[in-house]
C-alpha cells in the first residue's frame, strides 16, 4: 500500500473512532425542523461584536471599516492555508509563492504593512518576505475580523494597511466538553489534511489541544504540468489552559508550528514537478514556538487586560552544495529534511532565528459619563541572528514603544464617536556582519517616532440605514529588510538591496461607508482615500548579481484610491445571491508614465455567489439533512496599471474562474449531530491562469515548459468531513 493511501485510511479511521457521536448538550446542535424545512429569509441586522479602537463594540457603533468570516464561512471555503481561505473578503487578496506560502494583502498594500494577531499578540515571522508565509494553523482559527486602514492606534507601527485578528473558538459553557476531527482530500496537489481537537471548562478550568497535519505535492496547471517546488509538508500543535471566574480570566497559550515548503527554481534549473509527497531541494524548513500569557481583570464595570507574549521563529533554507543538481524523484513521505539528496548534496543557505518579546496592557473605563475610555501601553523587542552560509539581512535588535489613549461616546442610540492618539518610539539597531574578511554589512542605528490618531464617527439613520466616515493617521518604520538587504532571496528570484536612509511611511486615509438592509436585501459600499509620504518599494534595476536581477528599494510619495461594494438579495425562500466588488488604483505621485504605478496592486475582482440552502429529511424517527449547494463566479479583470521600470511587473490578463460546491449537516435518527461534509469543485472549467500577485508569475521557465512564468493551479476537487462530539 503506498503512503498516500495509507494516509488517507489512516485520517478517516481516526476521525470516526475519535469522534463517534455521542449524546449532545441539549442547548447546542439540537435538531430544528423548521430550520430545514423553511430556511430562514430575511437577512438580520449585524449586530455582531468586533474590535473597535476601545475594545469590542457592536459593529453598526463602529466607523472603521471591518470585515468578518465566520466559523461557518472558514469550514466552507476549500483552502490549502488561512490566508488564502480570507482572501474572499473583499479588500482583501494574497500575495504567493505556490500553494503552501500566502501573505496577506489589504487594499494593495501587504508584508510589513499588515499586522496578523493570534492568541491576541502579533504575529512576527520574518513577514517582509515574499516568500515567508503566515505560520498560523488554520484549522486551530474559528472566525477572521479584517480591520481596513490604518490601524497603529491600536497596534502600532507597521499596521499601515490593516489588521488581521484570529480569534480562537468562543468558551465552552461550564461543565460542558467537546471533541472535534476532521480531514480533508483536494486531488490537484493531493492535500491531505485533518486536524484532532478537544476542548472544555470543568468548573471554569478552561483547556484547548489541538494537533493538525497536512502533505502537498507540487499542484498541476493545465499549461505547465506539474509545477516544481510547490510541494510542502506542516504540522501544528495547539494548546490552551486557563481560569475563568467572576473577576475576569486568565490564560496560557503554548504552539509549535512546522512547515517544509519547495522553493520553485527558474531558469536552467527548473524542472516539472511531480506526484511525489517527498520534499525537493531547494527547499525551506520552518519552525514557530509561541507562548503568550493574557489576562483580563474586571475592576467594577471597568476592565484591565495584560498580554505577555514570547515568540522563536527558526527560518532555514536548504540547497544544492557546490552547484550540484541532481534532481532526481524518490517516492517518500515527506517525513525528513533531506528527501531527494544526500547530506553531502545539501548544505543550509540562508539561516534567521527572530526572537520576539511582545507586551501590551490596557485599562478600559465603561460609563464614565457616558464616555468609554481605553489607556494603554504596548510594544516589542526583537533580536535577530544569522545561522546559516548565506546572508540577505545582518544581525539587529529592536526595540518598540508605544502610548495611547481612546475615547467613544454614543448619543440617542444614533450617534457614534470615536477617537484617539499614539506615540510611537522605535530603535533599530544593526550589528556588523564579515564574510571572506570583507565587510558584507555596516553596522549602523535607526530612531523613529510618530504620534498617529483617528477620528470617527457612525450615524445609524434608520433601522437599516448606517453611515460612516472616518480618517486615521498612520505609521510605519521601514523594516530590516528595506534598510540593509544584501543578498539573494531565493524564491523570489531577485536580489535585494536595501537603502539604510529610508525614511518612515506616514499616511493620511479617509474611509466612507454606508450600509442599508431590508428583511430581504443588503447594500452598501466602503470607499477609501490614501496618502502616503515616503512609500517603499522594491524596484528593479537593470544590473544583474550573476543571472539574478537586482532590485533596489526605494521610495516616493503615493496615493491610493478605491473601495468596496456589496449587494445580498434574498430571491425566494432558502436562495440568496452575493455580489461584491474590490477595486485598488495605487500610484506614485508626480512619476512618469513607466513609474507611476505601485507595484503588486491586486487586480479589481468581482465575485458572485448564488446559494441555496435546503432539508432532506425531517420527519421524526429519521436520518435528516441540512443542505445546502452554491455556484461562484469569480472575475478578475485585466491589470494594466504595472509598474514598467526594467519590467519590474507585467501585465495580467482577464480571467474567470468558477467554483461549485455542496455541502451538509447530517443528523442522527436521535437529534444527535453526525457530521459537516463539504465538497467543491474549484476552478470547474480547468481554467489556464496567473493571479497578478503570484510570484511563480516571474520564474524563468521558457527553456522548460516554453513560456516565462508559471500558471496557477487548475481543477481540483475537494472533500471534507468533520465529526463533532459533545459530551
């Protein structure tokens, strides 16, 4: 029996023996008829909580656009990691570099510019590379919020584009406890995944484990075969354990996340890929421990939080030693560092171990005269240190500091204030690093401060009608990577350098919304203006290190322009259609024709879904079903505006894909819950496309496959089951 069979019966088996149902809590998961039957028509006011600049707060009291993917939404969306399952939010796209590496992009702007938190700190892995994923499980995230705009108020520098909360699974009900596995199967890359949860609260002792795993092989497109290097392997554990009583909680989160990805190679040295799980050299291997202490006090109607949050994330490379290539394929499981080549074939290239300390407290007062205050104070050190043979950046600490205060005030349950102030102080200093008996890079030290704010406010007109205005002040001090790279970045296909003058982004952006909602219609629209002073970018030149092209980071002043706009109808009972548009128009301000467009803009994208969700079953004593089956239309339309410096970008055409899927809940003669199974059918026509912010857009493969850059992935359908437990 061949390993990827046997994974598959392995995952299957454990899922059903670990999660057999058994009888449930009478308040969760109890059948509904009438749910199945007659589906609920009318589409209900969001009165969801989301984070707003003084802690959470109903979502129509908010003036910051936000966006939020539900539990339901996530387990739905067939995806190989959570960054790709988000990038349906509109406004929102990603950056990648073949299936397992995704990086988040909000209204074009990404890397550094985007602040991913989990566990309630911020997530630090190297993130100002291309070629760096987000080193979060996805299947430990129960729902997504997406904050849009300048968000350093509440998380200082670096949160330029946005913020990217993962919340985890909400609190058990005292007394009550739950298991969960799940697996998955997509036939393009032959993911395999599942994941093992158990979670509960005994007598407010909070605990949640999770262990999950996924194998990859290199994903094929209908133009270039199997493409090389898009092979990856991960494996993740979860843990959490805490109190939770009457004065507040307190909680311990402990993860280790493992990822092997393939590194696609260009020019002479590509080669096709395979159906192999094995990992080819070159290759990256990743580790990520976190450990974050969060606490929260309740001080009369007033609250105090504290976050203690320690992060290592180990990055290391692994190439061919001495120019040898030898590539050929071995069947293996993907299980070791060295799969295709011997030790004496392999040497480590590039090596970073990050170690990040975060800390962040606030103190929020509710009802002081009508007024909700939030003080606080937060920030980070950091120390980076070079392992490996080869070098891109040198040796750095770096300390953050930042101060803010919060206010929010409602009046008549009409209108909402918000608005606050930050400072920020950051030191960066670099340490000298020699190679050969040459300097490779200069010491030197960087200081940045700012003070950043926002101001808002949301008018709820009516009922269904809600207007929304807002501008913010943002920050962002340009990072290691922009001030002091000298190297090749492999899976980029360029090297870097960098320019230690750079000075800090500051961003000016105006936010306008408005959402209107009947009981069976929905609208609205978000739209944005930016201006940022001293926007850095990565621009090609016209010399070369050997065959590799150089870019040079650079600046100038920039302005953003775009926005949003959403339409759900409910058409007749239990079918809906949803539609939304992005659209992002970045330039640089007073710049010739050939270098006025920002790099990496997402194309502007429409996506429509039409939904229909139905019963089978329902009469007493039976098996029932709660269905539901969807066709999506996902247009990308043709991006011209690139930018043309040395061809540091291309243009990408226009291209439709379609998606199908169908799903369900499956139900027990006795009420009891059995499974969620989903299946979809991704790109449906095989579709021949390239994503305008991949990566693979750039390889030189012409000698290969006859054409230069590499196509996305083409159909592949995926089935997923999970089997919930109460107990």
């Amino acid at each position: 029996m061949n390993s990827v069979a046997a994974r598959c019966i392995y995952s299957f088996l454990l899922s059903v023996i670990m999660c057999w149902p058994a009888r449930m809590s009478a308040e969760v998961h109890v059948w509904q008829p009438d749910s199945v039957a007659e589906p609920d028509t009318c589409i209900h006011l969001p009165e969801t909580v989301v984070t707003n600049i003084t802690g959470r707060a109903n979502a129509r009291h908010t003036p910051v656009p936000v966006s939020l993917m539900t539990t339901a939404q996530l387990r739905r969306t067939p995806s190989v990691n959570i960054i790709d399952a988000i990038s349906r939010i509109p406004g929102v796209s990603q950056l990648s570099s073949g299936n397992g590496v995704s990086k988040p992009v909000i209204r074009g702007l990404g890397h550094n510019r985007v602040v991913v938190i989990d566990n309630g700190v911020r997530q630090e892995g190297q993130q100002w590379g291309d070629d760096h994923g987000v080193e979060i499980d996805g299947a430990s995230v129960s729902s997504v919020e997406v904050l849009k705009g300048p968000s350093s108020l509440m998380y200082g520098s670096d949160a330029l584009a946005g913020t990217i909360i993962m919340h985890d699974a909400p609190d058990m009900s005292e007394g009550s406890h739950y298991a969960e596995a799940g697996a998955a199967y997509h036939t393009n890359d032959g993911l395999i995944r599942y994941s093992l949860d158990t979670r509960g609260n005994e007598s407010g002792i909070l605990w949640d484990v999770r262990w999950s795993q996924k194998w990859a092989h290199d994903y094929k497109s209908p133009r270039d075969g199997y493409v090389n290097g898009t092979a990856f392997a991960e494996w993740a554990l979860n843990a959490m354990t805490g109190i939770k009583k009457d004065w507040g909680s307190s909680r311990l989160y402990l993860s280790a996340y493992h990822m092997k990805p393939g590194l696609t190679e260009d020019g002479a040295e590509y080669r096709p890929g395979s159906t192999s799980y094995s990992i080819a050299v070159p290759y990256q291997h990743i580790m990520h421990w976190k450990a974050v202490w969060d606490n929260y006090i309740n001080i009369g109607s007033d609250m105090l939080t504290l976050r203690l949050g320690y992060q290592n994330n180990h990055r290391r490379e692994y190439e061919h030693a001495h120019g040898d290539h030898d590539h050929s394929h071995h069947h293996g499981d993907g299980g070791h560092d060295h799969d295709h080549d011997s030790e004496a074939e392999v040497h480590e290239g590039l090596a970073l171990r990050l170690h990040t300390l975060t800390y962040d407290t606030h103190y929020i007062m509710h009802d002081l005269e009508e007024w909700t205050l939030n003080f606080g104070v937060g920030g980070m050190y950091q120390k980076s240190v070079n392992l490996g043979e080869e070098f891109l950046i040198p040796d750095y600490s770096l300390f953050d500091f930042g101060v803010f205060a919060t206010a929010a005030r409602s009046w008549h349950d009409r209108w909402h204030l918000s608005a606050g102030l930050r400072y920020d102080f950051r030191n960066l200093d670099s340490r000298e690093l020699m190679e050969n008996g040459a300097v490779r890079f200069e010491p030197f030290s960087r200081r940045f401060n700012a003070v950043s704010g926002s101001v808002g406010a949301v008018w709820n007109a009516t009922p269904g009608l809600d207007v929304r205005l807002n501008v913010s002040r943002g920050f962002r001090a340009p990072g290691i990577n922009e001030l002091a790279s000298n190297g090749s970045h492999e899976g980029t296909f360029r090297y870097e350098l960098g320019d230690r003058t750079l000075l800090p982004e500051e961003s000016w952006q105006a936010d306008a919304g408005l959402d209107y909602i009947t009981g069976i219609f929905k609208c609205g629209f978000s739209l944005f203006a930016n201006r940022i002073s001293n926007y850095i970018f990565l621009q090609r030149t016209d010399s070369y290190s050997g065959t590799t092209p150089i870019y040079e980071y650079t600046a100038g002043d920039a302005r953003i322009l775009g926005g949003e706009v959403y339409a759900d109808v409910n058409i007749v009972r239990g079918l809906s259609l949803s539609s939304n548009f992005s659209y992002v128009d970045s330039r640089l301000i007073h710049e010739l024709n050939s270098n006025r467009y920002l790099p990496f803009t997402p194309a502007p994208r429409w996506l429509s879904t039409l939904h229909y969700d139905f019963g089978i079953g329902g009469t007493e004593g039976g098996f029932r079903a709660a269905c539901y089956a969807e066709v999506e239309a996902d247009l990308n339309f043709r991006q011209n505006h690139v930018n043309r410096v040395n061809a540091t970008e291309t243009p990408t055409p226009f291209y439709a894909l379609f998606n199908v899927s169908a799903g369900a809940d499956l139900y027990l003669p006795n009420r009891r819950k059995l499974c969620t199974v989903c299946l979809t059918l991704a790109n449906a026509l095989n579709r021949s496309y390239v994503s305008h912010l991949s990566r693979l857009k750039y390889a030189d493969t012409a000698s290969v496959t006859g054409h230069n850059g590499l196509c996305n992935p083409g159909r592949s359908l995926s089935a997923s089951v999970l089997f919930p437990l109460y107990f």
